[in-house]
C-alpha cells in the first residue's frame, strides 16, 4: 500500500476519533506518522500539531452549532493550563523516557477505570454547570500533566470533563475540542522553525481525511448514546495505556 493511501486512511481514522470522542487524535496521529508514513518523531509531533489543530477546529465548528460546547468551562481549562504545561514541559527534558511513557500509561488506565465506572457526582450536580474554581484547578493539572507527558490534552479533557466538572458525555466532547484547538495552535506558535522540510504531499491528504472524519465523527455522536460513547472512549484509552506500558518495558 503507498504512503499515500496510507496517509488517506490513518487521516480519516483521526478524524472520526476526534469528531466522536473529542480526543484521541494526536495519540492516533504520532505512532501512524511515525510507523506507518516514516517520520521522524520530531517531525511527526509537529505534523500531528497542524493535523489535529485543523481537524478539531473543523469539529469544534459542528458541535459549536449543535449546543454542545461549554464556551467558559473551555476557555477556563484552557486558560488555566498553560502556565503548568509550560513548566511541566521544561521538567519533563530531566526525566527518563520510559518513566514518562510508563506515567503516561497510568495516567490513560486511571481516566479509563473512572470513566467506566458509575460517576455519583455526574448523576447529583446539574448537567453542565461550570464551578470555576474547580476548572481552574482541573485545567491547571491537566495542563501539567499534558506538558508533562508531552501529548495534547484531548483524552485527558473528555474524562476530566465528564467526572470532575458533571458534563455530559457530548458536552465533555464539544467542550474537549475547543481546549484541544487553543492548545494545539499555542502549541504551534513555538514551533514555527520546525515546520520546514515537512512532507506536505503526505501532509495535505492525511488532514483532509481527518476533516472529512470529523465530520462523520460528529454525526456518528448525534446517533450513538452517551454511556455508549464513553465506554468506547474508556476502551480505547486502555487500549493506549497498554501499547505504552509494553513499549516502556521493551
């Protein structure tokens, strides 16, 4: 198979996890750059930045229209992350590798086992509501561990959003994709230099597959129950967890 039709379909697979779930898209986007299109790692995280940046803005578009995103809840998390990304990002140059991937693994398990089991505090707080005090806090830890591990924040926001703050499992994923969008570009905006000597041929199909994807990723969500949602989501970050931990002790 070329690397182009490669690039087609890897695109389409990212983005119908970011347009159903809300997240998932750089961690499906790095390893296919990478194993699949042969990138270098430097080059896949940046090639991933632009990918997922102008796929969640495309989703983010779809679920803004259909009410389900939590503007200030987002821009809270958002907002509160950055400063903690950053410093956590500047630790993380002193720590192993594997030890980072490992945290990473553990981090991905424990979002999933919560996500799987029954969430008291979703059923007793009104759906939605937005306690600032608890974004702020729940956004600057997510952006510490996000600049910890070195992935965007997209299969962090959703289970956050949905245990931590009450949301509902569509209102999690819209909301998910506005703090994925603001960190993604801001992300960006540091690594200018870098998007030289890009393949842009492999590049340009894989994100127009990935919008395309979100697309039917934001359909697919209109269609499938919440609960049913987010038990795919709860599998799929297990499923990353254990791809990481194998790769940690390998």
């Amino acid at each position: 198979m070329s690397a182009f039709v490669l690039a087609l379909v890897a695109g389409g697979l990212v983005g119908l996890a970011l347009g159903a779930l809300g997240g998932g898209g750089s961690v499906l986007a790095v390893p296919a750059l990478i194993y699949l299109l042969g990138f270098t790692p430097a080059a896949a995280t940046t090639a991933s930045l632009l990918i997922v940046t102008a796929t969640s803005l495309t989703a983010l578009f779809g679920h803004a229209r259909s009410g389900h995103v939590r503007w200030r809840a987002g821009i809270l998390f958002a907002a509160a992350g950055i400063v903690p990304a950053v410093a956590a990002g500047a630790a993380s140059a002193r720590l192993p590798q594997p030890l980072l991937i490992a945290a990473f693994a553990a981090v991905a398990a424990l979002a999933a086992t919560r996500m799987l089991r029954p969430s008291r505090a979703r059923s007793a707080a009104e759906p939605g509501a937005v306690r600032p005090a608890r974004a702020l806090g729940t956004g600057a830890g997510l952006g510490a561990l996000t600049g910890l591990l070195g992935v965007g924040g997209g299969f962090l926001a959703v289970p956050a959003l949905v245990t931590v703050l009450a949301f509902e499992m569509q209102a999690a994923i819209g909301t998910s994709l506005l703090i994925i969008s603001v960190n993604s570009l801001a992300s960006l905006l540091t690594r200018g230099a870098t998007t030289s000597g890009l393949d842009w041929t492999l590049i340009a199909p894989f994100t127009g597959t990935a919008i395309l994807g979100a697309w039917d990723g934001k359909r697919l969500a209109g269609k499938v129950s919440g609960p049913l949602l987010q038990r795919t989501f709860a599998v799929v970050l297990l499923a990353v967890a254990v791809f990481m931990l194998v790769d940690a002790l390998t």
